[in-house]
C-alpha cells in the first residue's frame, strides 16, 4: 500500500490472490480455500518522521471455489 494519508483513517481492500506474499518461498498462488495463518504489516516511514500503523479491525473472506 502506497500514498496513505498521514494522520486520517483509511479503508483498504486488499487482494491476496494479487497483493499476497507467500512466506514459505513458494510461488504457488494464493487461491480460495487457501489457510491464512500470519500476517505482517511492513512499515516504511516517508522521510524522517516516526511511524505510527493504528489497526482497528481485520476482515478476512473466502471468495469460496468455482
């Protein structure tokens, strides 16, 4: 995630399928039905200014399978 806004809540949607990172070195795709068991939010401060991630709520869904 990119250009968010300091110091204002924001809503972010992210697709794993798309977004995800697997953290086992493979390269299979994330797909539905597919276990989360980690997930790690990587900060990266624009500037010198300390950075703050507040998280209130995670939501996950399964798009279910075709």
């Amino acid at each position: 995630m990119k250009d968010l806004k300091q110091g204002a809540w924001t809503t972010a949607y992210l697709d794993f399928t798309a977004d995800g990172k697997r953290n086992d070195g493979k390269s299979t795709p994330f797909a539905a039905g597919h276990k989360v068991d980690d997930l790690f939010f990587f900060i990266q401060p624009d500037g010198k200014e300390e950075v703050k991630l507040l998280i209130d709520e995670v939501v996950l869904y399964d798009a279910g399978r075709r």
